[in-house]
C-alpha cells in the first residue's frame, strides 16, 4: 500500500506541477498555491518511498510477530513528513531570493539532510 501511496502523490505533484508550468508559459506568473502543493507532494512521496526501504532493511516482513518496533517507525515517519512539508513550504516562501541557486539551499537544504539522515 506504501509504495502505491507514494506513486499516486508524486503522480498528483506532477500533475499539479504540470498546470502550474502550463499557466506559467501562458502569463509568466503561474500559480503559486499549485507549485506549492507539487513541491509538497514531491517531497511526500520521497519520504514514503525512502521510509519504506528503511523499514524494509530494518526487517519489516509481513509476517505477524516480526514488527514489532513498526509503530515507533510510523511515528518518526509522520514526523519527518510533517517537518518535511514545513521545510517545504518555507523553501517556497523564500524562493525568489536572487541569491539563490537551488530551492533547498542554506538552512533548510541542511534540515532535509539532517532529517533524511535521522531515518537511517
């Protein structure tokens, strides 16, 4: 379910990423709520898939009796996905900074790795 999960979100950031660039081609503005949910949905979906395989290599089977830490994973999964999506939109909110060269620059680029690394 997990992996079907995480395709359908990525599928709908994709396709709200589409319309956004279509308006953008059209009127050079966009919308920006649409960028905004893409970039949420993106980032959704790769903390459920990078979740998964870690569980995965962690020894989740299912089988029943062998997950038995599976509910303290869930809830370090929810909350990297909820620090996530804040670093997310925050990314969005200083995205037109002239200086920037990358969206995930500066102290939000090194949050994501630091929660990225904390799955492991």
């Amino acid at each position: 379910w997990a992996l079907s999960i995480a395709g359908a979100v990525l599928f709908l950031g994709k396709i709200f990423g589409t319309i956004h660039w279509t308006y953008y081609n059209s009127d050079g503005e966009g919308i920006k709520a649409l960028d905004v949910i893409a970039d949420i949905c993106v980032m959704l979906s790769q903390v459920t898939l990078a979740s998964l395989l870690i569980t995965v290599a962690h020894g989740y089977t299912l089988l029943p009796g062998k997950n038995e830490d599976l509910d303290i994973i869930v809830l370090m999964v929810f909350m990297i996905g909820v620090i996530h999506v804040l670093l997310a939109g925050f990314g969005k909110i200083t995205d037109d900074a002239a200086h920037k060269w990358h969206e995930y620059e500066g102290p939000v680029g090194w949050v994501i790795i630091a929660c990225r690394m904390a799955l492991a």
